[in-house]
C-alpha cells in the first residue's frame, strides 16, 4: 500500500489582501478539502514562506497541509483548480515533493495542462520501478 504524502498549500491574494481573509479563504478552502477522500487537512504551523515569495507578501497567512493518498492527488489538484477559478484575483501555492506550482490566473485549460504536467511521472523515476523494496523482482531468471 503506498504511504500518505503531505502537500503544503498557501492561499495568496492580491496586494490588499490581509492575513485574516487569507485565513478566512484557507478555512473555506479547508472545508472543501475535507469533503475529499484526503486523510487530514491541516492549518501550517511555523509561518514558513514558500520559495520565491517575498518577506513582506501576504501568503505567510493561510497555510495548510493537506495529507492523503497520492491517488487522491489529481483530485485534490482538480478543486483546488476549481476553487481558484471562482475567486478572482486569489490563487494557490502548492509545494509536494520540493516542486511548487502556482494555481492563480491561468486560464482553465492553462491551468489544467499545469496541474497535469506537475503531477505527471518525473524522469528521475523509471517506469515499472517498485516503490517498496520488498516487492522487488529477484535480480536473476
């Protein structure tokens, strides 16, 4: 069985935006996720910035961690697509595995072959490897 993977999320706003509507927004956002099949959705402790953003924006505010299946992530990946798109101005900032993607004013399709893309199988992993050791083929025929 594959083990649960933790995606952080920060909910970003617009130069305006403060750190109660962003947590106002990561609440709603948290709400949504939990009707998922994800193990827990959690507020972010520590204040950690993600890369690339500045000391001074409004994305410190609104953290969470999201913990599931990987199996559950194109799902998990597909509202939080849908969520953006109906907050105009806002986005998501998701980090899995030292990647991000930033999920804010592309357009649905834009927005979709990103999504597809971040989660697509890396080179770095070959196809047909076996993620847990014990269930390796034996090395001779």
């Amino acid at each position: 069985m594959s083990a649960d993977t933790s995606v952080d999320l920060w909910v970003t706003g617009g130069p305006g935006a403060d750190a109660e509507e962003l947590d106002a927004l990561a609440r709603q956002l948290r709400d949504r996720l939990l009707e998922l099949d994800v193990h827990d959705v959690r507020a972010r402790s520590g204040g950690r910035v993600p890369d690339g953003a500045k000391p001074g924006d409004a994305v410190v505010a609104g953290a969470l961690v999201v913990t599931a299946l990987p199996v559950v992530l194109p799902e998990v990946f597909r509202l939080l697509g849908t969520w953006v798109s109906s907050r105009p101005a806002r986005g998501v900032r998701v980090e899995l595995d030292g990647r991000s993607i930033a999920l804010d004013d592309a357009t649905p399709q834009e927005r979709q072959r990103l999504i597809d893309a971040f989660l697509a199988p890396r080179p770095d992993s070959a196809p047909g490897a076996p993620e847990d050791p014990a269930g390796s083929p034996s090395d001779g025929e």
